[in-house]
C-alpha cells in the first residue's frame, strides 16, 4: 500500500500516546499517512513499499514530529479587543474599576453584540490562521460574550460556519453563564431561568455546541448555581466544563467531579480535596499559564501537584481579549515551562493528547499511532525541548491536517491542481 504522505528523517517524533512514558520520543524516525489517517510510526527508514509515484516525501531531517496541537480553552468568536485596559492595569487599577468605566468583559459584550455575524467570522478567521501557522489543527470555541439569545446563537452559529470554511476544527461551547449581563443585575435566577427556558434548548436543537461551560466564581455563579446549570446541560444531552476556582477556592474541582465534568479549567485555587477528586473521577485540568503572566497574578496552577496526584493535565492559551490575548500555544509553552515548572515533553503532551481528552477527541487526535487522524507538525527544531528552550518565536515549518499540507514553510498552503 502507497501511502500519500511520508515525513522521514525526523530527528525526534514526540509519538504522545496514553501507553508510553513521557512524550513517547522516537529518535530518526518517520511517519506515514495514508487517506488521511496515520498509517505507520517507526524508528528507521520507511519500506520501499510504502513509496509510490505519487506519494508525497518531507524530508524532516534535524527537525521535530508531533501530533497536531489542540487548543482546549479559547473565547475565539468576540467583538473588539481591550489594549487601551493595559496602561490602566500596570498602575494597579483594580478590575471592578475598569468595569465600572465601561471596560473589562462588558466592553466586549457591548462590541460583540454590535458587530455582525460577518464581522466575527472575520475577526475569528484572522486568529485560526494564527494559530495554525503556530502548529494549532484543532481549538475549543466558547461563546459568552453576547450573554443574549440573539448574539449568543450569532457567535454560536460564526463558529459553526468557519469549522466548515477553513482547516482547523472547531469545537463549540455555549458559554452564557459567563456573567451575568446589566439587564439581569442583581437577578442570578432570572438569568439562568432565560438560560433554562430560551436558549440552551435552541442550542442542543441546532447542534450548536457539543458542551456547556460555566464560571464557577465569587461574585458569578456559585457553587450551587453552578451544578444547576450542569444539571440543566446534561438534561439537554450536553457535555460539561467548568471554570474552576480560579480566583478563590470556591469547590469548583469538586462540583466538576461530582456532576461528571469533562474538564475543569484554570484551578489556580483548587483544594487538595478537588484535585483528588478529579483524579478520582477522571476530570481533565486545563492549566492557563498565559492568563497568569498576562494578570501578572504571580502565581499559577499547581500543575506540578495535580500530576502527582494522577490527574490528566492539559494545557490551553485562554485566548481571549481580556486576559491572554495570544493565538500561540508556543508561546503558553514558555509559561508552562518556566511558571509550572512542567518539562517540555509534560509540556506537549499536555497541548496534544491531554488536550484532546480535554474535548473529547482522545480516540481520533491527539497522538501519531496508527489509525488515528494525521494531524501532524513539524518543527525545525531537533527536539521538543529546543522548541520550549528557544522561545518567543514560531518554529512550526510545516503542518498536516486530516492528511492534508496545509501549511509548509511557515506559509499556508495549497495544493497546485
């Protein structure tokens, strides 16, 4: 059998799967794709009989193979952006205070409700190229920046139609329970009762998010509140996640355990008691190290601690205008690396397989073994630890997705017919 593609001579494959130590490395190697599915991943050279007349040769000598990373945490699909909040957060503005002159998250609100559907799409299509060109094929997508029926669905449906218009796939989180928008001051119930009544049942009949995701916060929704709306999501056939604890320890782990979460993110706070209960339970924890360098918090999730309790551990960029406003899950390695003090191959398995659990694609990305989907990058570099150690830049030469070119020497690409 002619495989399509062969990527050989790879200095380090990270091969990132469930049964092996660490990232898995194969030293000079390669990688064969076949119909868009990985065929074979071996140390040595390929068999002559793999090769064909048509079949697609990349010579990876001194550069790195991994799976294609996936983006487990992003507000992708929002209106404007908050730069002119920088200046004010270095003097040491507390946020409630920017909020009250009309910044932080209800700026958004008020521009992602302005803006058309077009608009967003625009905006959301200029970062997925982004993130592809970093090495990103597959990114979670929540909404709650309408916090209405109409702008929710309108975000809702943006991300729908750019998952069908560009490589990267997109999957979609409704995320109303973000915050509670000025028209529901003061009247958590009657919110979450517009959330129950109008538009988690229009979302699950249009298919428009796979999960539902809530801020599980002092000062958002509490705990309780919090298992009302998982409750309510899981009635409706939706898979759950969780912002959990990322301020103050407020049990957020223990409710994503208790109600069966797939994910748990942030968890800067979380008890000892919560982390043994998302091990217990086989909660993912989604680590945001960029949202702790960009609020200069001082302090991130104890990563470190949630390994060695057997926890899973992915990690995601958070991308979002407020608070880590990057594409670059390259650039949250540093973060990871030198916040978290994770090493490199916890580092990319954490942005590869642990990810893909974190959206629950484990069985179909994630990792480069046979039969799983050829989602795959490669970096000049010669091993995965040169790409954490040598940061700040894109090291990503060429990425395949679904068996596809479609990036190849820093630049996208098509294919000439």
């Amino acid at each position: 059998m002619f495989a399509d593609i062969i990527i050989t001579n790879a200095s380090s494959i990270a091969t990132c799967k469930d049964s092996q130590e660490g990232a898995g490395i194969i030293e000079k190697g390669y990688v064969a794709v076949k119909d868009g599915i990985i065929l074979e991943v071996k140390a040595g050279s390929p068999a002559e009989e793999l090769i064909g007349s048509s079949t697609v040769i990349i010579d990876a000598v001194g550069k790195t193979v991994t799976p294609g990373l996936v983006d487990a945490h992003t507000h992708l699909v929002h209106g404007g952006s908050r730069e002119k909040e920088l200046a004010l957060k270095l003097k040491g503005v507390p946020y409630l205070d920017i909020l009250k002159m009309g910044g932080g998250i209800l700026s958004t609100v008020k521009n992602t409700r302005s803006a058309t559907k077009e608009q967003l799409k625009a905006k959301a299509a200029k970062s997925l190229k982004e993130m592809l060109l970093n090495g990103t094929t597959t990114v979670e997508a929540k909404s709650g920046y309408g916090l209405d029926f109409d702008t929710e669905i309108k975000c809702l449906e943006a991300a729908q139609e750019l998952n069908a218009e560009q490589p990267v796939d997109i999957v979609s989180t409704y995320m109303g329970a973000h915050a509670i928008p000025e028209e529901f001051k003061g009247n958590a119930q009657g919110y979450m009762n517009f959330m129950f009544e109008k538009v988690m049942p229009y979302v699950a009949d249009k298919k428009l998010a796979e999960f539902v995701d809530v801020f599980c916060e002092e000062g958002v929704f509490s705990p309780e509140e919090a298992r009302l709306i998982m409750q309510k999501a899981k009635d409706l056939g939706f898979k759950l996640k969780i912002h959990a604890d990322e301020i103050v320890p407020l049990q957020g782990a223990e409710v994503a355990a208790e109600m069966g979460a797939v994910s748990a993110d942030h968890l800067l706070a979380a008890s000892d008691k919560g982390i043994e209960d998302m091990a217990r339970t086989g909660v993912t924890a989604v680590a945001l190290p960029g949202t702790s360098f960009y609020l200069m918090l001082g302090k991130y999730a104890q990563a470190r601690k949630m390994l060695d309790a057997g926890v899973r551990v992915a990690i995601a960029t958070d991308y979002n205008p407020g608070t880590s406003p990057t594409e670059s899950l390259q650039t949250v390695m540093a973060f990871a690396c030198f916040g978290m003090r994770l090493t490199p191959e916890e580092i990319i398995k954490a942005m590869t397989l642990n990810a893909a659990y974190a959206v629950n694609r484990q069985n179909e990305i994630g990792s480069i073994e046979k039969g799983k989907k050829a989602d795959l990058v490669v970096f000049d570099a010669p091993n995965i630890d040169y790409v954490v150690y040598h940061y700040g830049i894109n090291h990503v030469d060429t990425v395949i997705k679904n068996g596809n070119i479609v990036v190849r020497n820093r630049q996208l690409y098509k294919e000439e017919k």
